[in-house]
C-alpha cells in the first residue's frame, strides 16, 4: 500500500477538439510513444476516466509495472471537452502525446496526489493559462532529494528530472497567475519550469512557498521568459533555507544583468554552486553574493564558464569558504577576466579551502599571456587536472607557466593539461613528484615549443606509471635526456611522441640504452614482461 488517498474530486482537464475523428491520449506511465521518457511508477493506481462526450468511463486498476496507463480516445464530433480523471493516477504526461496540441486548459486539479509534475505539459503550445481555483497536491512527490546531484570532485552540472522541474517548458503559458493556488510544501526540485515561455508578470512568484526546495537550477534562463533583474525582488522573500543546490542563475537571459536584490539569499545549506553564472554573458554585478554565507560549499565548478562581462570577480576570493570547497573546475573556462584577478582568486580559494578538482579550470580562457605565475600555490590536495590550461582553437598568447613548488603527490589525472600553449616554457616540474600519477596520456601534446626541461628525473624507481600514450604527441622541441625513467610498469605507450621532429641521436641513443637496461633489470630475459603497445618517437633517429 502507498499510503496514498484515492482522489474523490476529478482532475478536469480541458480539450479543444477541431474535427471529428480526433484522437487524444492519455499517459499515465509517463512512457511517451517512441520510448523516450520511462518513469517509473512508483505508486498504484485506482482511477477511472470520463471523456467527456457521453462515452462510456474506462475503469482501471494497476500498481508498479503491472500499471495500464496508455488511454486513447477518438471523439466524433468537433468542440470542447471536459475530461475527468476520478481517483488516484502517479502522474499524468502530455509531452509529444496525441491529440497534446488539444489541450487548452486544466478547470480543477482536483484530490489527486501526484507524484511528479516533471516536464507534466512541456512543449504544450495550446495552453496559455490554467483557470483551476485549487492547486495540485505536492503532498504525494516521491520525495527524492537533491543530495545525488551534489555533485563535487564528480560529473558538474547533472540535473533531476523529478518535481517541479520543465513543467510548463516551452509551452503556450503567459499566466502565472495560478501558483497563488500552489502549495509548493514537499517539492524538492524547481528546475526551469518556465523556460522558453513568454511570461511578464512575475509577482505572483511572490506567493510560492520556497522553503523546501533544495534544488534551484535554470532560473529564468536562455530563450525566455522575459525575467529582469527587476524581477528579483518577487523573490527575495522566499525561505531558501533548504537550498542544496543552486545553478544557472538566468544562463543566457540578456535582461539580467546583476543580483542586486538576491543578497538576503539564506545559503546556509548550499553544497552546490555549479555554473552559477554559465553563459550569462549579459551578468555585470554580482557582488550581492558577497553576502552570501558559503561555508558548507563544496563546489564551484563552472561558476563563471563562459561569462566575461562580469566588472568585478576578486569579492570572490574574501567569502567565507571553508575547507568544505574541493571542486572549482572549469571556474573560469571560456572567460577573458584580468589574469592577475583569476590567479588571486584562485589562491584565496585554495587557502580557504581543500580544492581536489582543477580541470578545465583555464580551459579556453583566451585573457592568459606572458608569464602565467601559479607558484603561490601548493595543490597538496589536488587529483584530477586534465586539461588545466587547454586552449583550443586560439593562439596561445603565454610565455611561461610557472607551477613551482606545486605538490602533486594526489594528482591522478593530466590529460591535455597544457595542450596548444605552443610557446610556453613550463617552469617548475623539476619540483614535483608524482607519487600517484598513473596515466600521462596527451600530458603535453601539442606543446610544440616544450624543449623537456624538468621532466628528466621523472618516473623513478617504483613509480606507478602505466601510460605515457600521446604524452609528447606533436611535439617538436622535446629533446630531454629521459633515459633515466624507469618505465618497467608501462604498459601504454602508443603515439608518445607520434607527429613530432624528434629527439637528437644523442638523446635517443640515450634513451634506448637506459630504458632497455631498467626492462632487464626488472624483467631479466623477459621473463615476466607485459609488453608495452607499439610506441612511437617521432622524427627521432638513432645512430648506425
């Protein structure tokens, strides 16, 4: 038994029929016609449906996957249709279903208790309001919480489909004047419920009861609707005190330029702030956040991705992060901010915090030149920092990169870290030992200025590489005496140093003298030996 009551007042649906012959339907499983969404069903179902047009009401009866949720029906003639749906449904979905352009209005939600209003009239043009006086129960949601998306040192910008999340998504719906029915209480997830529609008047926003929402994403974002920083002040009064998580704060809406308004925000719970400001080039201010208490967030990932008009970035650094904050990966990816502002905030936030996770941190940040000095630093914490300085199509405009001192004892992953910075020198690696480093795949691909200075003491005795696949790829000043690394645990090594000019005949001579005597050494006569995938040095060539 789900504990569910049985609805005793009918949802009433409305539809516009044009002709005869018409089909509509019906899911209740959430399943729609080519298999695309597959809800579950997680509670039983006891209702039966009134079409409207004198037919005979269908009576069904199902629990789990033994649900028969799929209802069609043709009507004979053309007009409007009341379609009631009396007892207890999971959810009712319209989304790409026949006869969905028909549907023009919800007159009364009714004593059902749903249990998601996920994507419930997405893409449902011919709905422009809802007249119903009630509002639907929430008292029923499946009650998921936000804690599966928080998603430090992992996968950023993951996202529930489950609640108050696409609801009215690109729909006809200009009206929001009916959430002064909703009781919001027990909904967990508003997530983009309005995106793509064509709303203006935002006040009954107002009246939404906030206070158990945990997870707030794609607020007022992208195409629509047309929400402006005006708009927060509806807003400000909500109890935000169960925030978890807090992303794509209007990404791409060109009419929000600050958060001036917002600084009352109870973060407090906050674990999550990952692409707060993703794609809002439109965002100048948002030193309201300032105010924001921060201490029990453990992410930041993409925050500013993609946003560069932002005046002023450096407040970022003095917040009261705490030693909770571990991920600030792709931070400041596709962004042309001050380089000496980025490098402070990132050393205001290592000393606050225990950052694990720096990829794609200057992924594509084009305002990087000269001498990019990250001594300061120490990462002790650090694992994953594959495609740290990643430049793609653009010209690198860095001389040097300095990461001195840097304790890469934890650090697990490099891939692409400094990919296409052609000129560059990297200083420091004569510093680092890297006790855990497996993989180097594509480490320094595409630096074709890296003349190897610093890597010569690298992978000694009882290091625990296993890949140097792509490390050297297209690279064409490498010319280091390497042959001191001791590579009897690789097993990986195909392309090392493909497409590239090649090592000096002194070096490479080297090389194959010393890295053959470390595999005789540890496998003596062979015995015992993996083998190591075809490997490649390029241009290099070794003497007669």
């Amino acid at each position: 038994d789900s504990g569910h009551v049985k609805g005793e007042n009918p949802l009433i649906l409305e539809f516009t029929i044009p002709s005869g012959g018409t089909q509509i339907r019906l899911d209740m499983t959430g399943s729609n016609e080519d298999g695309a969404i597959d809800t579950p069903i997680y509670y039983g179902n006891d209702f039966y449906v009134n079409w409207g047009d004198g037919s005979s009401t269908v009576q069904l009866q199902g629990y789990g996957n033994d649900l028969q949720g799929d209802l069609f029906h043709t009507y004979d003639e053309a007009g409007v249709y009341e379609v009631k749906v009396v007892g207890q449904i999971s959810f009712v979905y319209f989304e790409g279903q026949t006869g969905s352009e028909y549907l023009t209005d919800v007159k009364q939600w009714g004593s059902t208790e749903f249990y998601n209003f996920a994507a419930m009239f997405q893409a449902v043009n011919s709905i422009d309001s809802i007249s119903a006086t009630d509002g639907p129960s929430m008292a029923g949601l499946i009650n998921q919480d936000a804690d599966q998306f928080l998603t430090a040192s992992g996968t950023p910008f993951q996202w529930p489909f489950f609640d108050f999340s696409n609801t009215f998504r690109e729909t006809g719906i200009t009206d929001i004047s009916f959430l002064n029915n909703w009781d919001f209480n027990g909904c967990r997830v508003w997530m983009q419920p309005f995106r793509g529609t064509s709303i203006t008047d935002f006040s009954p926003l107002a009246n939404v009861d906030f206070s158990t929402i945990e997870y707030l994403s794609y607020f007022c974002s992208f195409s629509g609707p047309s929400f402006t920083s005006n708009d927060w002040q509806y807003i400000v009064n909500w109890d935000t005190s169960s925030l978890k998580y807090i992303s794509m704060l209007g990404a791409g809406n060109s009419n929000i330029t600050s958060l001036d308004g917002l600084e009352l925000f109870d973060t407090s719970n906050v674990e999550v702030l990952e692409g707060l400001f993703y794609f809002a080039s439109n965002y100048t201010d948002i030193s309201a956040m300032g105010s924001w208490n921060v201490s029990n967030v453990s992410s930041i990932a993409g925050m500013l991705y993609s946003s560069s008009n932002i005046s002023d970035i450096t407040f970022l650094g003095s917040m009261n992060w705490s030693s909770n904050l571990t991920d600030v990966s792709y931070l400041f990816r596709s962004t042309s901010y001050g380089q000496s502002d980025m490098i402070s905030v990132l050393e205001d936030l290592e000393s606050s915090g225990q950052l694990i996770n720096i990829s794609y941190l200057f992924r594509d940040t084009t305002s990087l030149s000269g001498v990019v000095d990250l001594s300061n630093l120490n990462l002790e914490y650090v694992e994953d920092a594959e495609y740290l300085f990643y430049l793609g199509s653009a010209t690198s405009n860095v001389t040097e990169i300095n990461v001195t001192g840097w304790d890469v004892s934890n650090l697990t992953s490099v891939q692409k870290m400094f990919y296409n910075h052609n000129a560059a020198t990297i200083t420091g690696l004569d510093t680092w030992s890297l006790d855990s480093l497996e993989n180097y795949f594509e480490m320094f691909e595409n630096m074709k200025g890296f003349t190897g200075d610093g890597i010569e003491g690298w992978f000694p005795a009882g290091n625990p590489a296993t890949s140097i696949s792509e490390m050297l790829y297209d690279n064409d000043s490498f010319d280091a005496d390497i042959s001191g690394w001791d590579i009897s645990g690789i097993t990986s090594a195909a392309n090392f140093m493909a497409n590239a000019t090649g090592m000096s005949t002194t070096n490479y001579d080297k090389l194959l003298i010393g890295w053959e005597a470390t595999l005789q050494a540890a496998y003596s006569g062979g015995v015992g030996y993996p083998g190591i995938d075809s490997i490649n040095f390029g241009g290099s060539e070794y003497s007669s």
